[in-house]
C-alpha cells in the first residue's frame, strides 16, 4: 500500500546530540520522525504508531540491545524495518545483524547522506514488500473468488445433473407405472449395502471400501438401471396376462358364439327330423352347452393367468386346438390361433421367448443409452455397473452371460437389491407379492445356487439392509 507523507520515523540512539540531529534533519526532509533514547520507550512508541523504517543504534547500555529491539519490535509490528547503527562495525556483526533481522547496516561515523540513501533504500523496499502483499492479497481475493464460482458452477451442474437422473427416472415409470419407486428403491438399498461392505471388516469383502464418489457412482447406476425400457413396447412392458384386451374378449365371444351356433344346429336338425318344440330338451341342449363354453372359457382363464402352468391344464389346452366358429362369412375358423394357443402353454409368467428377449434387451438399451452421457472419470463406471445388474456369479444371467469373476461388485449389490425389490414389491399387475420372510428365502436359495453372490446376501441379512425400504410399496411381513 502506499505511504502517505509524512512518513513516521523512528530513531533510536542513547545518545541525546546525535539523536535529536537526526530527528531534526529527517524533520527538516518532510519526515514524521520522533525519537526514543532507549529500547523500552521505543517500544511504548511501537506499540501506539506503526513505523516504516526504525534506526536503530546497537549498543545501547542499560537496557535492550539494538538487535534484541528490532527482535521485539518484529513481534509487535512485523512491517516495520529495521536499520542498525554502530561505532563497532565488523564484517561479522554486520552478517549477525542482517541475520536476525535488520534490513540494513550503517557504520558510525557517518555522514547524512549515508542515512538519507539507506532510509531511500528501505522505503522503497518496504513500498515493494507493501505492493507484493497487496498483489498476493489481491490474487488470493481473485483465486477465492474464482474457486467460488467453479464451486457454485459445479453445484448447479451436479443439481442438473441430479434433475436429469430424475427426470429419466420419472419417464422410466411413466411407461411402467406399476414399478413405480423401483429404482429409487433399489438404489436406497444397493447405496445401504454399499455402506455396510465399508462396515465390515472381515470376510471377502473387508477390504474393500467405497469412497464418497464410488458410493455415488453406484447411485446412479442404481437409479438408471432400468432406462433402456424406454426401448421397450409398452404392451410387452406392462403385460400382466400371456392373452390381454380384444384378443382375448375376442376369444371369449367366440366362445359364447360357439356356444350359440351349437344351439342353433341341435334345433334345425330336431326340426329337420320333424320334432316339435320340446322345452326340456331345448333346455337341456342349452345348458350342456353353456356348461361346456365355461368349462372352456374357465380353462383359458387359468391358463392365461402367470403363475406356473399345471401340468393337467396344460394336457387340457389339446382341447382347444380344434375348435372352430362361423366366420361372418360364412367359412367355419379356427376359434383360438395357433400363436395364441402357444401363448397359453407358456409355463411360467405371461412373456412368450420373444417378449422376454424383448425386456432383457432393455440392459442393452440401458448400456447404450448411458454410455452416451460424458461422465467425469469418477462416475465413468455407471453404464458397466447397470450393464451387469442381471448377470449371475454361474453365467446364466444375461445379457453377456458373465461370470463371477467378470461381474463388477457394484452390480453383484445391485443384482441382490433389484431381486428384494422385484420380489416384495407389491404393485406388480403380473405377480402377487412375497413375504419379506419368503423373499428373503428365495434370495438364500439363488445364492446357494451361484445366482447371487453369498457374501454380500450375508451382509445384507445381517445389517438388515431390506429394513431400508419396509414399508414403501412393500408386502406384509
């Protein structure tokens, strides 16, 4: 910072004559210069005022040394510099006084222009040491400033970053709304276990731990896990039954229709034989009939539903195969079609092959679509992890079939939260729900298997992870 005349000046020296010479010479020279006649005045004088420069002489009887001044003096006002004056000048002394301090060093006798030049000398070093502080205070100021707003930059980032996670997740329910909370809820507890694997320390996994950034990293994989089934036909997404909609109305109109054409036939042949109209008998053909058009219609609801096809109901679908109705036309049909009899064999669930290839496909999608997105080398890990949340440790998950060794641990933590989840969640239209007990049976037998891996459905039984998400869209315990 600049100094603003007068400059103060201090001059110290138990010598009366040579002090009050200097005091008035400085004086003379538009100085603010005082004077102390030992090393406690002067710091009294230090203590009240700031001085830019302090000469000082070094031997000074009865009290502080020129030297142990300006030591004091440093630690009342570090800025000040000091300036020793003697009769005893030796080159060692000299180096000793510059050592412990004194900016400069001038020899008694002197003339004073000798001192006019050192307290030059000294001025413009301190106006020097003064701008360099005020350009470091400024650059430190600019650096600050400059870190905050990278810091506020990156936070609206992240806060976008996180809007548009939740945005995708918001649209990914939106084709399926009967998995609504799903990610959100595995991420909840794949984050959990990720946690919990930091709380152990023994086992398979104790020495691994996941840092802030790897926990995050595993969150939003977590939350976009199911992307890619924005790439699925939303018929096949949400399909709850093997036959759904007209179709399967259709199926059953045609039955009831058959049903009708029966009648009309048994009564246009008694005519045809000459019969009269016979109440019972038309009432009898009526209800055998109706009797067999629900016994028909019941045995393609049961096999339409996605539960585990019975064998017996499965041996009772030949029956179906010959049936035929009058087309408007007039040409007799097949009632139910070949693709739709193969639909209801299907022996579990309600996807045919190509439909389930279809959902699986939705890894892919999620793989693809993830890889798209330019994540900071910490999170770069996010499209592999969801990539891999369907593989199983014996190689017969899927996509890419991986096996144990190949299958990151994000995805093996992931891998157990999405099957919890799936299994107790109770707003799936083409499952009814599991028991947390159950579920968490089913989850020991996958793994007993080489479907799960043990050693993180160990430290999800033991921390409890499932006790994350009780009670959000959950079955009864």
């Amino acid at each position: 910072m600049p100094l603003s005349p007068p400059i103060p000046i201090l001059i110290v020296d138990d010598e009366a004559d040579l002090r009050d010479l200097l005091v008035e010479a400085l004086q003379d020279q538009g100085y603010a210069a005082v004077g102390a006649e030992g090393g406690s005045q002067a710091l009294a004088l230090v203590q009240k005022q700031h001085f830019p420069v302090i000469f000082t002489d070094l031997n000074m009887p009865g009290g502080l040394s020129g030297l142990e001044l300006l030591r004091a003096v440093h630690e009342v006002d570090p800025r000040s510099m000091g300036i020793l004056m003697t009769g005893y000048a030796t080159t060692e002394s000299a180096i000793q006084a510059l050592k412990r301090g004194a900016y400069d060093f001038i020899q008694k006798p002197f003339k004073l222009a000798e001192i006019e030049a050192g307290l030059e000398r000294a001025l413009e070093h301190y106006r020097l040491v003064r701008e360099n502080e005020e350009y470091q205070q400024n650059l430190e100021r600019m650096v600050e400033a400059r870190t905050q707003e990278i810091l506020g930059l990156k936070n609206d980032i992240e806060r976008l970053f996180e809007g548009f996670v939740n945005a995708s997740v918001t649209a990914i329910e939106a084709r399926d709304p009967s998995t609504s909370g799903h990610s959100s809820r595995v991420a909840d507890l794949t984050v959990g276990l990720a946690e919990a694997v930091n709380s152990t320390p023994n086992g398979r996994y104790g020495a691994l731990h996941f840092n802030p950034l790897q926990i995050r990293e595993i969150r939003y994989a977590s939350l976009l896990h199911d992307f890619g089934k924005v790439g699925v036909r939303e018929q096949v997404l949400v399909k709850a039954k093997k036959i759904e909609g007209e179709r399967l109305e259709s199926i059953y109109q045609r039955l009831h229709q058959r049903t009708l054409e029966a009648m009309r036939d048994g009564l246009l042949e008694a005519w045809s034989k000459g019969r009269t109209f016979d109440h019972d008998t038309v009432g009898a053909l009526l209800r055998g009939q109706d009797e067999e058009a629900r016994r028909l219609m019941e045995l393609v609801r049961r096999s339409n539903e996605p539960t585990v096809l019975p064998q017996e109901v499965l041996l009772e679908l030949n029956l179906l195969e010959d049936l035929t109705y009058q087309h408007w036309s007039g040409d007799h049909r097949t009632l139910i079609d070949s693709h739709d009899i193969s639909l209801l064999r299907i022996a579990k669930g309600s996807l045919s092959d190509d439909e389930r290839d279809e959902i699986q496909n939705h890894v892919s999608y999620t793989y693809k679509f993830l890889s798209q997105i330019p994540w900071t080398s910490e999170l770069a890990g996010v499209p592999d992890i969801a990539w891999a949340h369907h593989e199983r440790l014996n190689g017969k998950g899927y996509p890419r079939q991986l096996k144990e060794p190949d299958i990151p641990v994000q995805s093996k933590l992931m891998a157990v939260a999405d099957v919890y989840d799936a299994l107790t969640a109770a707003d799936r239209p083409y499952k009814a729900a599991v028991s947390v007990e159950r579920s968490l049976e089913i989850l020991e037998q996958e793994a007993k298997v080489n479907l799960l891996d043990t050693e993180v459905l160990r430290i999800f039984l033991e921390a409890r992870i499932y006790d994350r998400t009780t009670g959000q869209s959950r079955s009864p315990r």
